[in-house]
C-alpha cells in the first residue's frame, strides 16, 4: 500500500512541475483505482465486523447492515498480486 501511495504521489508531483505523458496518465489513473479498491476493501471489512450500541445498550445497527454481515461473503485481496502490478 506505502508503494502504490509513492507511486500515486510521484505521478502527482510530476504532473505539476512537467506534466505527463498519455502513458503515465494512464497508469496514474490504474494506480489510483487500485488504491480506491484497496481502501473500499478495507472499509466495507470494518463495516461488516461492527455493530451499533444505543446509550441503553440495546443494538441498534442497521438492518441492511445485519443482512450483509449473516451473508457469507469471502473477499480476498492479495497484496502480492498488487505489489507485482504497481512494480
């Protein structure tokens, strides 16, 4: 993740002092759609492990909420496989 946020921030700088060309454009759009899905990854993971407390604690989480967290969902992300596209 640290390799894909240098590699995002370098294109950026870069495109600020020189600009880019078509190619790097390119490729600074993938590296920031690959960083988009990393981190709605790890979100949508927080959300499925969470439940929600009212002040008398009684669960109050959402029902669609509960729904997505008793359906069996496998979501495997391999950072192997992200470091090797963003090399």
């Amino acid at each position: 993740m640290e390799q894909l946020l240098m590699q995002i921030n370098q294109l950026a700088n870069k495109s600020k002092k020189e600009g880019l060309s078509s190619a790097e454009k390119e490729r600074q759009v993938e590296l920031r759609q690959m960083y988009l899905n990393l981190f709605r990854g790890s979100l949508d993971d927080i959300l499925l492990n969470t439940t929600v407390y009212d002040s008398t604690g009684a669960d109050v989480t959402p029902v669609a909420l509960k729904n997505k967290q008793t359906k069996p969902t496998i979501q495997v992300i391999k950072m192997e496989q992200w470091e090797d596209e963003i090399k």
